[in-house]
C-alpha cells in the first residue's frame, strides 16, 4: 500500500500491527494467481460463509456436503475460460425501445459456460411473463427497472453501465445455486447480473426449508437490495476498474452495500432513523429469525455460529482489519470498515440516506484521486473532502468524526 497522503493520519493500536499490503497488480497475481484482477466475480455471499457451513461440526454430513458443493462450484466459476466465448445480445434498436434497454435471460439450470446467456425471456417494454410458478423471470426485470429508476432520479444517471447498454438479468443459473453475481468477462463488451434460486425445500416436511446447498439461502432474483448490490459493480468496474483484491476489492464490496442499502432504503421511504441498516435478511432461511448477512449498524453482529455458518468476522476498525488471502484479501471482511463510517455519516446528517452521504458517496466515486488501487485511506480522505465541498464545515466535521471511529483520521 502507498504511503497515506500527509494530511492524514491511521490510528493504529499499535504501529506493529500495521503490516504493509501490496497493491500492484504483478504482487497481487503472486500473491493470489486465481484471482481475475481485471474481470471479477463479484458474489454477494462470500466463500467464507460456505466454507464455515462445511467446518462446523454441528451440521450434518449432508449440509457439509452441500457446502463443499457450493465451493467447487465457486471456484470453477472463478477459473472458467469464459472469456473466450463472444456472446452476442440482440442490438439495441431505440427507435422502439426506451432505456434502461433491459434483457431478462434464462439458464434454465444450466451452468456450462457455452449455454450462456440462456434463452432470451423478456426485453424491455414487453409484458410480463406471469409463469405460474415461476416469476423469477419478472422479479428480476422489475427490480432492474427499480435500480435503474433509482440512480436516474437520485444521482441522474440514466446510464449506469454506459449509454445504450442493456441491462442484462440472467436467472435460473445451475440447480439450487445459492448465491448471486456480477460478470463481465474481459472480451465481453457487456457484463450480467446472475442469479440462482436457492431454496432447496423439503417437500415431505411441509416445505422446510433444508439447510444444504440452496437451503439456508434464496430469494436473490426476488431482493432489490441484492440486485441493486450486484448491478452497483458493474457500475464501480465501468468507472473506475477497482480491483477486486485487498482494499480495493473491500471497497468494490461496500459500494455494492451502500448503494444496495439506498436503493431499498429510497423504495420503501425509509429514514436514516427507520432503516434496518442490514443486508441480505430477506435472503436467510426462514426459521433463523434476525439472522443476516452484514450489518452496516454493527459489523460482525450479523450473525453467530448458533445457526451453522460460522461467525460473522466482518470489521468495523481499522487496526482489526484482515490481511490475508482468503476471500480475495478480505473484500467482504474489511467492507465493514467503510460500511460503518458510512453509517454514521448518514445517521449524523439525519434524513435520508441517499440526500446527503448519498451524494458524497456518488461524487467521490467519480473523483480522479480515486484509482484502480483505491485503499481505504484514500477513500476517506476524498469522501471528507466532498462533505466540506457539498455541505461546508458541519460536513466536514461528520464524515471526520465518522472516519476517527473507525481507525482513519483525516
């Protein structure tokens, strides 16, 4: 990690604990070969959740199983070749479309990579599909157009991924996967959310759900936080390429929970009071009631081992943030640290989230001092510059306050 800009300040416990972190690209390859710095796979659950679902030797040999399942599956999509295949979208013809242009695919269960995209189900305009069953198809093409909606009336951008690029959904992906993510592979010039279904229920116990490979989780298509999470990394890759190992990846990871958290927030008109200011509650099995994935709130307080996945490790400090390799330099660990300071700006202005830390949030991600390589360091340092900008002294004075409380004083 380059040396902090000389205006600010990181307030360690101790400077031994500050172990310097590379952050070019040759050192992040030999550090993480498999990783695909420039084309991520960005998952909203991240590995380590799959990995403690296999270690704990509370669950059965069946959800152990299915844990490793969901491993093997990740890491063949990690290492896929993907990138060979040149898939062809149908062109945009705007004298009959209107934007945001969506495209709604199904896999129909597939996972081989030269099935992608799946069959073309819904574009923009046309009616709804009403599948007895099965809205997977429907959800996913409305809550696009919620996101979408979202960014052009609240930061008027009507061009998330680039002008005239389709909004693609692809649903159905491999039986009972229980995961979603953002792809766009190098060569491609357009890049997808992908969704699986989860929900591996039990038929013969009243539906129960099974907790194995899709039944501690689901309902990904059907969560407008999830999608906007998702479709927000395709915007951070369009417009700033952040890599997604270490601190850029962590940041890469926050972006898609703050902008997720907004997006929900604005839909259901909740303030910065109301807000649960959790992510990914609606996507947990049903009888682990208060259970979620993170907590913007309170990092690391979103769950406990009692329900079989581990602990949520996720950190809200700076001097306990995570250095090693796994889940690509900790991208969804120390995304508890931003989260948090976003948090408390939000909470110290009051109002709505999307008004004012919204929008400092928005402009520093367009900031040119914000590279490829952004650490967290440099984050705070711009996102404090823009609240003085946008709203003078007594914004400045929040996002500082903000950013002290988790380790980084500017």
């Amino acid at each position: 990690m380059e040396s902090p800009p000389s205006n600010l300040r990181i307030l360690p416990e101790s400077e031994s604990k500050l172990e310097p972190q590379a952050t070019k690209e040759d050192s992040l390859k030999e550090e993480a070969p498999n990783v695909k710095l420039s084309a991520p796979h960005c998952f909203f659950i991240p590995p380590l959740v799959f990995e403690a679902l296999v270690q704990d030797d509370t669950n059965d040999d069946t959800a152990k199983r299915a844990g490793s399942q969901m491993l093997a599956v990740a890491n063949e999509v990690n290492n896929t070749e993907i990138d060979e295949f040149v898939i062809e979208f149908p062109p945009i013809d705007k004298e009959k479309e209107k934007a945001p242009y969506r495209r709604i695919y199904d896999m129909q269960f597939c996972k081989n990579d030269e099935a992608y995209p799946g069959v073309l189900m819904r574009s923009e305009g046309e009616d709804a599909l009403n599948i007895p069953g099965d809205d997977a198809v429907d959800k996913c093409y409305e809550n696009i157009g919620t996101v979408y909606t979202f960014f052009k009336e609240v930061f008027n951008n009507a061009e998330i991924l680039g002008p005239n690029v389709p909004l693609i959904g692809i649903v159905h992906y491999d039986f009972y996967f229980p995961n979603a993510r953002w792809y766009r592979p190098v060569e491609q010039k357009y890049g997808a959310l992908i969704f699986g279904d989860g929900w591996d229920n039990d038929a013969f116990n009243q539906g129960a759900a099974v907790h194995s490979y899709g039944g501690c989780f689901g309902n990904f298509v059907g969560s407008l936080e999830v999608v906007a999470h998702e479709l927000t990394h395709g915007l951070v890759q369009r417009v700033k390429g952040l890599k997604y190992f270490g601190e850029s990846g962590a940041l890469h990871e926050h972006m898609g929970d703050v902008f997720g958290s907004m997006c929900e927030q604005w839909k259901k008109g909740q303030s910065t009071e109301k807000a649960d200011w959790i992510i990914g509650e609606d996507l947990v099995a049903k009888d682990w009631p208060g259970v979620s994935l993170r907590s913007m709130k309170s990092p690391g307080d979103a769950y406990d081992k009692q329900v079989g996945i581990g602990n949520d490790d996720q950190v809200c400090h700076w001097e306990k943030r995570y250095l090693g390799d796994m889940d690509n330099g900790g991208v969804h660990l120390n995304s508890g640290i931003p989260n948090k300071a976003f948090y408390l700006i939000a909470k110290a202005f009051g109002g709505n989230s999307w008004e004012k830390a919204g929008q400092i949030w928005y402009k520093a991600l367009h900031d040119p001092k914000v590279g490829p390589e952004c650490d967290l360091a440099t984050w705070a340092r711009v996102t404090t510059s823009y609240s003085r900008k946008l709203f003078k002294e007594e914004g400045r004075v929040i996002a500082a306050t903000a950013w002290k409380e988790v380790g980084i004083e500017v």
